[in-house]
C-alpha cells in the first residue's frame, strides 16, 4: 500500500504552528515517536534518516518499531501532509527553523557512548547551513557533548569561510516503550537546556501545544540537562537492582518481596514505582546509559560505586531463572525441554536489546535443553537474534507442550489469566518459575504446580 498525501490545509488558529518547520534526524524509536508527535500538534515535520529502505517503507506505512499507537498516527499525519520521510539532510537543514538530533548513541567496547553519529549530524550542518537554525540534541549523549557539537558545526563553517548564527540546545527524552505516544503527548515534564533567550522562546513555542493542560517545562543549562537524562535512568535502574537484591535476601529469611515492596512504596519519600522485583531489566536505555554514566564519571577520576554494583547486581540476575530451573533438577538439565514466555525485555514493544530472555535462553541451549517460546510481538525480532536453533510457539499453550519448566520472562497482559487446567495437561512436569511475581504462590500451589518467584 503506497499512502498518497493531501493538500496540508489547516485552519486560522494553526497557522502560527504551521510556520515553524521542524527536523528529526534519526527515524529510530525516539526520533520517530517524537516527529510524528509533533505533527499530530499541527507542526510540519521532516524525518530524516540514511536507511532508505525504511524511508521508503515508512511512505507505505510499513513502521520497523511496534509501538502502541503509532502507525495509525504516522499514516495518518503522513497523508495530510504535516510529515514527510527524506534520506537527504543536506536538502532539508535550510528548509526548517528547528532541527533534532536523535540519532543513535551505542556503547562503545569500554561502556562509553559513541558519539560518531552525533557529530556527523553536526558536521553535515555546518557544510550546509546558511541561516539561523536551532539544532536541539535528543539523542542521549554525555555531559559535555552539546560544546563539541557546537564545535563541529564551527569547524565545518570556518573551512567554508562563513559566520553563521546558530543555537545549541538540549531536550532528553523520557518516553518509555510500549506508552511512548501517551508520554509524547502528554508529559510530566518537559526538560530543556539552552543557552540564550532566543533558543528558549522557540522551545516554549514548540512544545506549546503540549503544555495545555499545565504541564510544565524545566529549562536549565545545557549541561545539566544532559545530565538529568542519565541521573534519571540511573536512580530508576538503581531502584530495580536494589528491590532485586532485596528479593533475594527474602528468599533466605523467609520474607515476602511483594509485601516489603508495599511497605516500603507506602512512604512518600520512596514511592511504590519501580520497585518490583524480576529477573534484571534490559532494553535500550537502561544497560546502555548506566554503561556510559559509569564511563563518564571513571573519565573526571570520579567513580560511581553504587552504579557500578547496580550494574552487576543487573548482570547476575538475568542467570536467576537458570539458576533456579538448574537447583530445581540438582544440575541435571541435558536433554529437558523448557518452555519461556515472553521474549521482549518489557511489555508491550518488541525491544530485545538487552532482554533477559537472551541470556536465558544462551544458558539453556549451552546447558544441553531443548527451548520452546512464546511472545505476543517479539518473535519475529527474537527469528532475527537467535535464528533457529530454538522453537517458536504460535500462543502460551504450544509454549508449554511437554515441557518440564515453564519460565515467565516477560509479564504480557495475556498471561495473566490463563487456563491452568490446559497448562498443566500440556506440560510433561508442572513446574513454573515466574521471573516477574505475575502469579499468587497459595493459588499455583493449589492448582498443583510447583510454583518459585523472585523474593517469594
């Protein structure tokens, strides 16, 4: 299906928005969220990104992330007209007012945050630019990296022999996977750092139409901004970690995570988010940014002991599910079969990056067991991982077809209420570890399973 564009006709009251044009460079899942949230808001959008072959899929309406929400809102914005998909940057940078950078930030070997993308985004305006124009960092980079942007667009200017105005800001984002379009249109806050008052007025007037029901924006200095995006990652990752090391001391003492967790997220100073217990978190952000906070810190001679134990506390507790399948069989695991369920490292998205599953899954293949998955949306990006040496379900109960262990990965709004009557026919030996607390230990039991949690 090859979507066709119509006419952009907007009304009187949005014809202000309508004259501030705007770039996202970078279509991955921050740069494509936040283009066509700022379209759907009446801004005209232009997403860049040097893979052709998702720009061209993109004009089809054919999205490489899933998202909740987002391809009807891409098609929709797409054929009014408001968002448009090119691979050229250079043709675009003179065309619009404001240009995000949101290109990827990978770690490096050593942890540290590859900034080659960023500063080809910076290179390729300073050879092009040839008016005002605000280039905004989205991408997640290291304190530090907004003077060596400005830098680089200096540098390109001077080998041209031109002086041409320019403002560098930085607005982090906070979206999390599976409700990124409700954080994108709705936000608890929105931060951004600037340097001069012109740059501040153009982000207060973009993100305007996001701030009508009070909302609020933090302007800061840039640096602090840049800042505030990994010190906001880290404490939420310190936070899993901790509640996971607390878990495992239940399970020796003989105490509840799941009551410790509404005890302690009962006093305000504290909160009940993130505080549940499971086998590690994963994704893009999380691993990625602790990594690089570690990186940058070990740079200024300024080490950050807890992020580094949160780190590895990480590391150990995706092997929890293993560990206990391999106590569970006295480390007799050749040969059985185990089914998993859920893949993807949270829920709705089918975001492996540094999902738990993967290394599960290593740990069992390595240890001699046959595997057999399941997973609402990540199958196809789990085909492209770990190919075939593993079996793909169709639904929760081919998942479990004469399995000796079922293990919970993932806690998927379906597997909440299953038929356990069906469950345990199918299974060979009912044993279920449940890496993310989903099930009620008295009720499995009950129903005649053998049935472990995490700090349970």
């Amino acid at each position: 299906m090859v979507l066709k564009k119509k006419p952009l006709l907007l009304s009187s009251n949005s014809e202000k928005i309508k004259n501030m044009k705007i770039a996202i460079v970078g279509t991955g899942y921050v740069g494509l969220v936040t283009g066509t949230c700022f379209a759907e808001m009446g801004t005209e959008v232009f997403c860049v990104d040097i893979d052709r072959q998702k720009i061209e899929n993109l004009k089809k309406g054919i999205i490489p992330i899933y998202e909740p929400g987002l391809e009807e809102m891409v098609v929709r914005n797409y054929e009014v007209g408001r968002l448009h998909f090119e691979t050229d940057l250079r043709a675009i940078v003179n065309e619009v007012d404001v240009l995000f950078s949101a290109v990827g930030t990978p770690s490096n070997e050593d942890g540290s945050a590859d900034m080659q993308y960023v500063l080809d985004v910076a290179r390729t305006i300073g050879q092009v630019m040839n008016k005002y124009l605000l280039i905004v960092t989205k991408s997640t980079v290291p304190v530090g990296s907004a003077q060596k942007i400005k830098q680089a667009i200096i540098d390109e200017q001077v080998k041209r022999g031109v002086s041409i105005d320019f403002d560098i800001a930085s607005n982090p984002e906070f979206l999390k996977e599976g409700a990124a379009i409700k954080d994108c249109m709705h936000p608890d806050r929105i931060v951004v750092g600037v340097e001069t008052d012109r740059a501040k007025k153009i982000m207060g007037k973009l993100y305007h139409p996001f701030m009508l029901n009070n909302f609020r924006i933090i302007y800061m200095d840039v640096s602090s901004a840049e800042m505030t995006k990994y010190a906001a990652n880290a404490m939420l990752a310190t936070r899993i970690s901790f509640m996971n090391e607390m878990a495992n001391l239940c399970e020796i003492v003989g105490a509840d995570i799941h009551m410790v967790r509404i005890g302690i997220g009962s006093d305000p100073r504290i909160g009940g988010s993130f505080l549940y217990a499971g086998c590690g978190y994963g994704g893009s952000c999380f691993p990625k940014d602790v990594k690089a906070l570690i990186k940058t810190a070990d740079h200024y001679n300024q080490p950050l002991r807890i992020l580094q134990a949160v780190e590895e506390v990480n590391k150990e507790q995706k092997e929890i599910l293993f560990r206990k399948l391999q106590t569970y069989y006295h480390n007799h695991l050749a040969g059985r079969k185990i089914g998993i369920w859920g893949l993807a490292f949270k829920p709705e998205t089918d975001d492996m990056r540094e999902a738990p599953s993967l290394v599960l899954i290593d740990l069992l293949l390595s240890a001699g067991c046959s595997v057999s998955v399941y997973d609402p949306v990540a199958i196809p990006e789990a085909k492209q991982r770990i190919g075939n040496g593993i079996h793909y379900a169709n639904d929760i109960y081919g998942a479990v077809d004469d399995v000796e262990a079922l293990l919970i990965v993932t806690e998927w709004k379906e597997f909440r209420l299953p038929a356990w009557s069906v469950i345990k026919k199918c299974m060979k030996h009912p044993l279920i570890i449940d890496g993310r607390n989903i099930y009620n230990p008295v009720e499995m039991k009950e129903s005649g399973f053998f049935y472990y949690g995490i700090g349970r």
